[in-house]
C-alpha cells in the first residue's frame, strides 16, 4: 500500500518517516516551520542498536564520522576521587550528525521550509493540510513529527499539554581542540559523572568533523517561579514554553552555572563548563492517549515525551518511523494505523514512566509537597551509572517493543 503523505516537522523523526516511505514507494512531503537548515541545533545523543539498524535500512552506516564508543562510565566526587566505575562502551554520537545525512538523503524539492500548519481537515479519502501562508496540501496520510510543541497533537488532543518536570539540562559543547592538555589528559576516553544532591552532571566526547568534542549535559532543580525568570530575556519579555532562544539568556545566569561548576565539580569538568557557551532545555512529561486519529498519526516527541534520562530519544522517533513503515504494508491504512497505534502508544507510556522514576530524585527537589518514597530519592552512583541511558535490550519493560 502507498500514497501521498504529508510530514508535519522536518527534524529527526520527520526525516526518518519521511525516507523510509519514500523508499516504500510513497509520494512524500516534509513541511517544516523552520526558515533555514536544522544542522546548527541540538547537542550530543546516546545512540542504540535499533537505531543503527534504522540507519542502515536507509544505507547510512553508523561508522565513525557519525559515533564514538565511550570509555568507561565514572562517577566522581569535588575532588575527582572515583565514587564508582564500570565498563560501558555505548556508542555516542550528536544530533547533527544523524540530521545531516537523513536530510541530504531526501529530496530536496519535497523539503519546504517556513510551512506552520495552522490546521487540517479530513474528507472521504483524503486529509487537507492549512499552513499559516495561505497554502495548503492534501493527502492520504498526515504525520505529525513536529515536536514536543507539536500543533498536531494540539489539534487532536487539546487537553494533553506539557507537564514540567521541575528542572532544567543545561547544555553544553565543547570543541575538544580548545582543551587544555591537563584536563584532556585526565577527561580523554571517560563518560563522566558527578552526583551533588539532587542534580546530575555528565559529560562524554562526541565525534565533529575529524575530531572528538565534549559534550555536557547538567540536570538542574529549578522552581516554576525561577523557569520563568531564566525565561525572561534582558527586555523583560517571558519567552514561553519553557525555552528561551540560547542568545537571549541573560548573562548572570549564564555566569550562575559557571560558579556552580567551580563549586560542585573536579577542575576538569568545571574547566569544561567554563569553555561552553551554556543554554539550557526545561524537562518535560508528554503523554499521550494515543497516536492515531482517523488519517492523522503521531511520532516521535509529538506523541510521547519521555525524560532524557533514558538516553533513546532519537531512537524512539527512528522505531516510531519504522514500525508506521511496516505497518504501512498493511493492506488498507485503516488496518495499517490500527497496528501503528497499539504497538506504539505502549511503548510510548513505558519510556514516560521509566523517565520519571529515574528523575524523581532530581524533580523532588522542586515538588517536595508529592511525598517521595526512599526508592524515588536514592542517588546512589551504582544504581544511576547502571540504569542511566542503558541499551534498550536490557531494559525488561522496553525491550519486548523493541
């Protein structure tokens, strides 16, 4: 079975839904809000097997341009004493580095830029999509990737809204070149760890064009109050949503977290931080009822927003979108659908509840009033090292959908 399919959002899980339909035979448009090329955002990611497996289903190969295998995982205290060690080997990688070759590979005159959809419409056979210029397009089939913001899903489901989590990551790369020699001899091969009370450092090389970078992922107690002042730019205008354009944070905070770093973390990493040009994403829950409604299907953070925390973001979009191409073999969309939502929407609302367990500890710190039980605040090094980002075969809960 094919079609035409209109894919509302053109990141990571537009791109993979968008190629492997195409290479399925269907006729495929990406619409993306967005005015110019995505290549310049996100940060590093943890990549998976299904990941891989993805890519390689659209003759990308997962080689050493766009992965890095990590040493060890090792948390340390102030003074970089090792709390605890232990062998991982996981395969790191950044958010370009899997944009740049899914975006080159799809058709650039079906890429269209500046395109916010406004709404959509279904009719007997087909579904209508309204963009906020005036145009629009029609098709058998729309999906909605368009993120953890995602109109689609405002459209079907206007109660679901983002829960915050009641902390911030803040964020942070760094150009391995501009390290000095001490700490990089000290840093080099480590996936690095750091456990102040309530919070979460870490950091691990990502691979950029011919040489390893750092990147640095710092979870961070904040209030619903002090959101919306980091939210609040130097002209006093709240940004929304939770997110504030990265030039626009005001400096003092920027300069916060730097004295924070030096505070709480070795040299080395404090020296990271100090290098970066910090910005930070707001942690939120999206769950949702489903992923399908009538010719309408949801992927990727559209549908289901789970902590990153799990470290498979990027691979829950890349099995979204194989799991709507399969089921697209199906012989009519209505049968098709039905199978994409069940096995999807479950998978969906287990990685949501395995994020909030493994961030209940940091979330506590901002919602004390919820009556955290022991379990949900214990920060032990063994137990976060070995539950953090695991491979998602080893999680019980997650690897039967997989």
């Amino acid at each position: 079975m094919n079609g035409r399919a209109l894919v509302i959002g053109g990141s990571l899980g537009g791109l993979f839904a968008a190629n492997l339909l195409a290479d399925q035979g269907w006729d495929v448009h990406v619409f993306e809000r967005a005015a110019d090329d995505l290549a310049s955002r996100g940060a590093g990611i943890g990549t998976h097997t299904a990941l891989a497996d993805t890519l390689a289903r659209l003759g990308i190969p997962m080689d050493t341009t766009l992965g890095y295998r990590s040493g060890d995982r090792i948390c340390v205290d102030r003074e970089g004493t090792v709390l605890y060690r232990t062998y991982w080997g996981h395969v790191m990688s950044a958010w370009a580095n899997v944009y740049r070759p899914l975006k080159d590979r799809f058709p650039e005159d079906r890429y269209h830029f500046s395109k916010s959809l406004t709404s959509f419409r279904e009719d007997p056979g087909s579904v209508t999509a309204c963009f906020d210029d005036g145009t629009t397009a029609s098709g058998d089939l729309l999906i909605g990737a368009d993120g953890l913001r995602s109109t689609v899903r405002g459209i079907l489901f206007p109660d679901v809204r983002p829960r915050y989590a009641g902390y911030v990551a803040w964020r942070g790369l760094v150009d391995g070149r501009r390290v000095p020699a001490e700490a990089h001899e000290w840093l080099d091969g480590g996936y690095w760890f750091v456990l102040p009370p309530n919070e979460m450092f870490l950091c691990y090389q990502v691979p950029a064009k011919g040489r390893l970078d750092w990147n640095l992922v710092w979870y961070h107690p904040v209030g619903d109050e002090e959101l919306r002042d980091l939210c609040t730019d130097s002209e006093g205008k709240v940004h929304a949503g939770g997110s504030i354009p990265p030039p626009l944070i005001r400096t003092v905070f920027v300069d916060e977290i730097r004295r924070e770093a030096e505070r709480l973390l070795p040299p080395p990493l404090a020296t990271l931080v100090a290098l970066s040009q910090p910005f930070f994403q707001a942690v939120f829950d999206i769950e949702s009822p489903g992923l399908v409604a009538g010719r309408v299907a949801l992927l990727g953070d559209a549908g289901f927003v789970a902590r990153p925390h799990i470290g498979a973001g990027v691979t829950k979009a890349a099995l979204d979108a194989m799991c709507l191409a399969n089921s697209l073999k199906e012989p009519t969309l209505d049968l098709a659908l039905a199978r994409y939502d069940r096995l999807r929407t479950e998978f969906g609302r287990r990685c949501v509840a395995r994020g909030r367990r493994l961030g209940s500890y940091i979330e506590a710190k901002s919602h004390p009033a919820q009556g955290w039980t022991p379990e949900q605040l214990e920060q032990r090094p063994d137990r976060l090292l070995n539950e953090v980002a695991l491979a998602l075969e080893d999680i019980p809960e997650l690897a039967i959908e997989v």
